[in-house]
C-alpha cells in the first residue's frame, strides 16, 4: 500500500504564535503515525513561486493522511495555525511503482 503525504508551504506571519501550533500538532501526529520527512529546512527555489517555510510529512497510507487531517485533535491545532499563517496543504499517495533507470 502507498504512503501517504502532507506537502505543505506556508508563510508564518507571527512566528512566536505559530509555536503553539507546533506543540499542539503532536497527539495528531503521533495518532496517525506521522513522520516529518522535511521541515523548513534551506531551500532554493529555481522555479515557480514558494512560500517562507516547506514542510513534508510522510504517514504510513493515504487514508492516514487524509484521516490525521480531518481528525479533532488536528483540526483543534489548526485553530492555532491558521490566524498567523497563509498557505497551500495537498494530501497526496505516494508512488510505488518501478521507477525507469
């Protein structure tokens, strides 16, 4: 079964508010087996447009994905998230298929 992804890219207008979002996330996270592949690590952005901060998390099924986001402890953190924070959020299923060499 394909993994599932957050590809998230936001822009952080109160980053000392945002904080509380980020100790809020956790019990969603840890419940649906999250695992934070990138977390606004440096980037470059050589094409199209980005925001400040990039995140990847990577949970263990599609369904996961789309069942942390949807859940109450998620959307409880998110009430922290969204008054100081603008940006994009896809849900999307992995790839597990031959890749071409």
């Amino acid at each position: 079964m394909p993994k599932g992804y957050w590809i998230v890219s936001l822009d952080v207008t109160d980053p000392e508010k945002y904080k509380e979002y980020l100790a809020s996330n956790g019990e969603a996270f840890k419940k649906y087996g999250a695992r934070h592949l990138v977390r606004a690590g440096k980037y470059e952005n050589p094409e199209g447009t980005s925001r400040s901060r990039n995140v990847v998390v990577e949970f263990p099924s599609y369904q996961a994905a789309r069942d942390c986001y949807y859940s109450p402890e998620y959307q409880r953190a998110l009430e922290f998230r969204r008054p100081v924070s603008t940006g994009d959020l896809i849900i999307i299923e992995g790839y597990e298929y031959p890749q071409n060499s």
